[in-house]
C-alpha cells in the first residue's frame, strides 16, 4: 500500500477505534449488569457470612437489581414506543400535507369557478330591464364620486390671481384670518406654514391643545376659496381603510370617506385642495396612513396610486381606474396632534416624511385690514415654490456648513440628516425666504424640528456631555445666538434631564 493509503488508514484509525471501543463498552458493561452468573459467583464466595442480617441484605440487594432491571426494561419500553408514535405520526403528517396540497388545488379551482359566478352575478346585480326590455345599468357602488361626475358636467376651471408673490400672499392670509376669521397667527407661523406646502405632502402641526392648529388649516382653505375637508381620527383606526372608505360585500357598495370624496373632486379642479386629519395620532399614524406616506414618497407621480377595489366595473366612476385612483398633484394634508398622555407617540418614521410645526402659543390679537381671500390655482401655487429655488437658492457657504454640522452629529450623537431631510431643506429654505423670512432663521428650523428632535430617541446619559459642545459648534459655525431654535431646544433638553 502506498504512503498516502498508510497514512489515510493510521489518520482515520483513532475516530474509528474510538467509536468500536465505546461499541465494546457498552455491550461489555450490559454484559456485566445482565450477567446472572456474576451475581451468584458473588454469593458463593460469601455464603459462610450469610447468616441472620446478612440473609436480609442479600434479599434486599436481590429485590434491588430486579427493580432497576424492570426500570431498565421498562425505560427501553418508552423510548421504543415513543419512536413508534413519533415514526406514525410522521407518516400521518405527510398523509396531511398531501391531503392540503390535494385540497388547496380544489380550493383553488372552486375559487376561480366563484370568482366567475360572482362576476355574472355582479354584472346581472349591475343591471335590469326597463319597462322597454332594455338592458340599463344600476346606481355605481361609489355613489358621492358618481355625483361628482354629474355636478363636474361642463365645469370650467375660475381663474385664480396669479401675479400675487409668497410674501404678499403671507401679509393677506395673515390679515385675513385676524379681520374675517378673529384668528390672530404672527408673521412666522404664517411663514412656516406657507413654505412646508413647497418641501411636503404631509404638513404636521403640533402643540398644546386650543393654540389654533385645526382652525390654522381651515383658515388657509378659506383664504383660497376652496374649503378644507376635516376628517375626524378615531381611536379605532387601523389601516388605509379607515381613511378612504370600504367595500361593503353584503351591500355591494363602497362606502366613501369624505378624504376620498375630496380627492376624487380635486381630478377634476385645479385648485389648492387639504385635508384636514383632526388629532391625527389618537390612533398610530403609521397603522392608518402608511400606505400615503409610501406613496407620496414615490418619485414619479405617475404612481401615487390607491387600489379602492380589485376591479372596476362598467359604471363606476369616470375618474377611476379598473378601482385605482391617482392621488392628485393639487392635494396636501394637514395632521393636528396634541402632545399629552391620551395620544400615541408618533414615530420618527412619520416625522421624516413630513413638516413639523410647533404651536404652542398664542399671537396676541392686533387690528388688521379687511382683507379679501385671494383665489390660486394650484399650478401657480406651485410655481411660486419652484421660482423661489431659483431666486433663493441656500447660500453656497450655508450650504458648506450644513455639511460640517452633519459631519459633526455624525461623529458625537451618531446621527445623520439623511438625503430625505437635505433635499426637503433645498425646497423649504428658499421657500421661507420667498416668503419674506431669512434664510438662517428657515435653516435653524429645520435642524431644530427635523435633526435635534431624534435626540429625544437617544440615551441622555451617553450624550448629555456632548451637548455644549454642540452649542459652541453652532455659534460658532453659524454665529452667536444666530441658530436660537436649536439653541433653545438643547438647552431645554439639558434641564429636563438634569
């Protein structure tokens, strides 16, 4: 035999002795206990001592073995058994996995035959004779969508102001929510306000209840001449149906949310349209509104597309598409939240994809000029934002900073802006300075409700040292007291941790 078959064999010889060894082992040592002869050997030898007490030890010993033989016996009886059943219960198993298997195949053919029968049905449940014997369709399962189309019939689009700019748009609204509507907002809320429409879909105002959140919203749609929708949130929402409405299979009908009622209506206008979400995280936001919020962050929208129904159906509504609906282009909405225990934290999942806004006080009332609502469309609307970042892009040396301040959250609180925050920052920031605001004061929002707000996520005793240090980086970077909402923020994080 070659070297190489030697040493193979001399190798392998160690596992393969040591597994006959323990073979050996075991078989010798059964040998050993089940060795009848061993134990009388044993008695022999002591016999002459066997007398009075050692008569009873040796009765013991006996009874002794034969009970641990019987547990041996009876050990060996389970184990046995146990595989038994468990070897049946494999087979009765894979009995049935094919029963399912043969099941889900019937399953699946009687489902595609009740798929058709019900698509009969519904086409006859869609449709009667008239007095004539002419085939003539049902009232449409989206009844308030259907009487937009008829209310729609030859409507033609009212021309809005479109030479009216952002700063002067802001003085109006603000002057005319104090003299129309007894609301009274300052300048920078009002700034604030107007920019978010340019960075996001989802606008959220925030803050102690009766600071005028809901009526912020509602004045707005009253300054445009087209009137918010208020959707009521309710402690019971769960999931996107709660917000467009359902399918009712035993009515066959679909029961409308005014949310969708008004984004049907918004198709067919072209002005400024919002939804107004009431005390929006009195459920979980991210249970009922996830499905917008992945929408809205499509790039094309060409697919900010709802699927209502599976299927469409020959006289549902015009706007409708085999029961898809696209989200129009001229929809925003406005969530209210009230931050106290009877609410649900919202997630930083919802925060990223939206605009935060604090209210927390009230503008004291001033004396404003009747003012009128002005009328936009919201293509113009849109087009004031798009000319503001050309007019007022962020400063190349602002720019330059806003890098640096990432770089350094990165390395101390290991956090980062994110491309969503940074290109929602390009389009808010000059948006604000249209607005008649500064470009600093619009950045140091930003990185105060946006950035610094997921400080609240961390660990305070990890970061608690690194919070002056980020002081002095913003005041230096920046200026003194320039970025003060930032400043302020950590300052109060300091004291509410102390």
């Amino acid at each position: 035999m070659s070297d190489l078959g030697n040493f193979f064999l001399e190798f392998m010889k160690p596992f393969f002795g040591g597994l006959l060894a323990i073979g050996e082992g075991i078989v010798s040592g059964l040998w050993k206990m089940l060795n009848i002869v061993n134990y009388y050997n044993v008695i022999i030898k002591y016999k002459e001592s066997l007398s009075g007490f050692g008569i009873v030890i040796l009765i013991i010993n006996i009874i002794s073995i034969l009970l641990l033989y019987a547990l041996l016996v009876y050990g060996i009886y389970v184990v046995v058994k146990r595989i038994i059943k468990f070897r049946k219960n494999m087979r009765k198993e894979e009995e049935l996995i094919d029963e399912i298997e043969k099941l889900n195949t019937q399953v699946y053919k009687l489902k595609a035959t009740n798929d058709k029968f019900i698509a009969s049905l519904e086409e006859e449940e869609n449709s009667e004779v008239d007095e004539n014997g002419n085939v003539v369709k049902k009232e449409s399962r989206f009844f308030k969508l259907s009487q937009i189309d008829e209310q729609m019939v030859g409507y033609q689009q009212t021309p809005g102001n479109n030479t009216i700019n952002l700063k002067d748009f802001c003085a109006s609204f603000r002057n005319f929510a104090a003299s129309r509507l007894g609301l009274y907002y300052t300048d920078k809320m009002i700034r604030l306000f107007i920019a978010a429409f340019a960075s996001n879909r989802l606008i959220i105002l925030e803050g102690i209840s009766g600071t005028g959140k809901t009526s912020l919203a509602y004045a707005f749609g009253q300054m445009v001449k087209n009137e918010s929708a208020i959707a009521s949130v309710q402690p019971s929402w769960r999931d996107s149906s709660e917000l467009f409405g359902y399918f009712n299979e035993f009515t066959k009908k679909f029961n409308e949310s005014e949310v969708l009622r008004n984004m049907y209506l918004a198709k067919y206008k072209d002005d400024i349209f919002v939804t107004i979400l009431d005390e929006m995280n009195i459920s979980r936001v991210e249970y009922y509104f996830a499905e917008m919020l992945s929408i809205l962050e499509l790039p094309s929208q060409d697919e900010w597309i709802i699927e209502l129904v599976p299927n469409g159906w020959e006289n549902d509504p015009k706007l409708l598409d085999n029961g898809k609906i696209k989200v129009p282009n001229n929809m925003w909405y406005v969530g209210t939240i009230n931050n106290d225990d009877s609410t649900f934290m919202v997630t930083d999942k919802v925060y990223d994809r939206a605009m935060p806004i604090e209210i927390n006080d009230k503008c004291e009332p001033f004396s404003a000029p009747d003012t009128e609502p002005i009328k936009l469309t919201s293509d113009y609307f849109q087009s004031l934002f798009a000319q503001s970042e050309k007019d007022y892009p962020i400063d190349e040396s602002m720019a330059n900073n806003l890098e640096q301040l990432d770089k350094y959250i990165i390395a101390h609180f290991r956090i980062s802006f994110g491309n969503r925050i940074l290109k929602q920052m390009y389009q808010f920031v000059p948006a604000y300075v249209a607005c008649g605001g500064d470009e600093i004061e619009a950045i140091d929002y930003v990185v105060a409700h946006k950035i610094l707000r997921k400080f609240e996520q961390l660990n305070f005793s990890l970061i608690k040292n690194e919070i002056d240090g980020l002081i002095e980086f913003l005041n230096n970077t920046y200026g003194q007291n320039k970025m003060t909402e930032c400043i302020e923020y950590l300052e109060r994080l300091k004291r509410q941790y102390r």
